[in-house]
C-alpha cells in the first residue's frame, strides 16, 4: 500500500480504526435512546399512579353529587362540613364509569372488615397499564370500617 | 505495513480502549426512579393518615381493635404502632419508613398519643 499523489489510500489500520469508532457510537448511542425510553415508559407510569392516588384520594374527602367517583364522602349537614374518610355508601353505591383525561376508573370495590370484597362498579379491564390503588374508610350508614379500592388504566 | 501520511489523524489503540470503557460505565448508570419513591412514600402517608382519622371517628382505641385494622390496612408492610409512646407491637424492621403521629381524644377525653412507624 502506498499514498499516491493523485489520491488517498485508505489504509487497513485506519478501516480498522474508523469501524470501531462507528461501532463504540452505534452502542453509545443505542444505550441513549433505551435510557431515554425506559424514562419515558418511567414517566407514564409515574403520571398514571399519580392521577390514581389522586382520584382515590379525592373519593375519599371530598362530595360530588353528580360524579359520585370524583367525592363519596359524607356532609355534615349540622357541621356544615364534608367530613373525609367517612363515606356515604349509598352515593358511592350510584357511581357511574368516568374518564378523568387520559385515565379511566375501571374498577371500584368495597371491602368491610373481615369479609371479601364486593365489586360496586366494574369494566373489563383493558390490556394497558392499570393502577390498583386502596384507602381506609368508614361507612356512614352502619358506622363499619371498610377499605375503598380503585382501579385505574390508561385510556 | 509501513505508510507514510502527512496529513490525518491516528487513534491510537489505547484512546480507543479508553472510549470504550467511558461508553460502558455511562450505560451502566441506572435511570433515576425518586419520582417513583415519592409516589410511594406518598401513598403509605395516605394510608397511614387514614388509619389516624378512622380512629379518631371511632374513638376506640383497645389494643385489639388497632393492631386488628392495622393488619387490615397494611397486610404486607412491617408496622410498628405506638400508643402514648409504649410500642403496641414489634416486626422485623427493614429499609426505609415514614411515621405519622396524631393526638386524639378518646370518649373519656384522655388524649391518645398514636405513632404510626411505616417500614417498606
């Protein structure tokens, strides 16, 4: 092998130099972009147990006449005041399903002490991501302690 | 092979070595995942301060009644519980945990110091 005047001889060490150089970048680079992606699948998640946490939470302390899934909770007509993690069954008993932007409830259950739990509202649950999310509560109406569970997916 | 270049570079084999265990200690950096943590630390929280507002609906506050609902609640966590300080119950405590803590006035208006001691 020679280098010409009129051009360029493209020697065996330098190929050799210039393919592993592409082949450290290819890795580099394929590492980035699953990186990146286990971060975005991460943050889906993450948006998806949040609004779940949120919902559940929300059922719980807050009263929606209208959208018994957004507030289940009793009013103190005396007091004047929604009192939180005291539901009102019977409001809880007419939720209707609901999508709450890209998050639908899916499941809602109820579960007294020391007895199974029984399903108040249920859809077939999609194939994506679902979140199961469980808040203590008591009922107004018999005074008993029971556990409110959702279940929410992606849309 | 002997080759005669003015002009070019050469990456010696070294740099390249070099390069290469860079781009392999940076893939190994695991993806951050303190979002996830805080949501979960979060969510004991909640479950814990439930427990507290229960109680302090039901002003009952017999041993029995509150180690049977923390099991209710906590089925998998190690929980510890104390009233008025004195440790109720004893698990095997591992890892990190979040308390919650409230006083409470039973029917007697006896304040009730109750601890709560989350471990996951």
């Amino acid at each position: 092998m020679r280098i010409t005047s009129k051009g360029s001889v493209f020697s065996i060490e330098l190929f050799f130099a210039f393919l592993v150089c592409v082949l450290i970048l290819a890795a580099a680079l394929r590492s980035e972009a699953l990186m990146l992606f286990g971060s975005s699948q991460n943050s889906k998640q993450f948006f998806l147990e949040e609004k779940t946490i949120m919902l559940a939470d929300a059922l719980v302390k807050n009263r929606n006449a209208e959208q018994p899934l957004a507030g289940s909770a009793f009013f103190d007509s005396e007091k004047r005041t929604v009192i939180s993690n005291l539901v009102d069954s019977s409001l809880l008993n007419s939720a209707k399903p609901a999508k709450f932007g890209n998050v639908e409830v899916f499941e809602i259950s109820l579960q007294r002490k020391n007895q199974r739990p029984e399903i108040i509202l249920s859809n077939p649950l999609p194939s994506g991501n679902c979140v199961s999310v469980k808040r203590f509560v008591v009922l107004q109406e018999t005074s008993e302690k029971a556990i409110v569970g959702v279940i929410a997916c992606e849309n | 092979m002997k080759i005669k270049a003015s002009r070019g570079f050469a990456i010696s084999f070294e740099a390249l070595t070099s390069l290469f265990a860079f781009f392999l200690l940076l893939s190994a950096i695991p993806a951050s995942n303190s979002q996830a943590q805080g949501l979960k630390e979060l969510y004991l929280l909640q479950k814990s301060n439930d427990l507290l507002k229960v109680w302090a609906l039901k002003h009952d506050f017999s041993t029995e009644e509150l180690l049977s609902d923390l099991a209710f609640v906590f089925p998998e966590n190690c929980v510890v519980l104390k009233q008025n300080k004195i440790p109720l119950n004893s698990c095997k405590a591992t890892g990190a945990f979040i308390t919650a803590k409230a006083g409470i006035f039973d029917s007697f208006l006896n304040l009730q110091e109750i601890e709560l001691v989350v471990y996951y």
